[in-house]
C-alpha cells in the first residue's frame, strides 16, 4: 500500500518495525487475493486493522490510522459482497 509507506517516510508511523509488520501483513493480503483465496485475505486484512488500531497513539500518529482502516475495509467490504 503505497499509502503505508507515506505514512512512514512522514514519520506518522514511527517505528520501522511496525511499518515492516504492516507492510507484510498487507503483502500477505495481496498473495492470498492473487490465489483467489477470498476468505484468507479477509483474515489478514482484519489482522492489519486490529495492529493499526493497536498501534494508534503509539507509533502510529491517532490521525494517521483512518486511511489505512478505510482502505482495508473496502478491500474486505467489497470481497464480502461483490
């Protein structure tokens, strides 16, 4: 998610390790989906949403974790019902 990477490099995601979390996590998404394993993406997506909530007001800046929680939940949304 080039987002993600935005938010890094604008230092509203303050932990290179978190970031890399993210980053996998959100890669693992974009495998899963490749292979049409809707049910898996969902998964990880939910998994990227509850760290990015988790991490909100540590090392992801309280008004940085919206965007990539919508983005993922439009990912999700649109799986569930096509």
């Amino acid at each position: 998610m080039p987002g993600l990477k935005r938010l890094y490099d604008e230092c509203k995601i303050s932990n290179k390790g978190i970031y890399n979390s993210l980053d996998k996590k959100l890669q693992g998404a974009l495998d899963s989906f490749e292979k049409r394993q809707g049910a898996v993406t969902i998964n990880k997506l939910e998994a990227f949403i509850k760290e990015v909530q988790a991490q909100s007001g540590n090392h992801i800046t309280a008004d940085a974790v919206t965007l990539p929680i919508a983005d993922a939940q439009w990912v999700i949304d649109d799986l569930i019902s096509p």
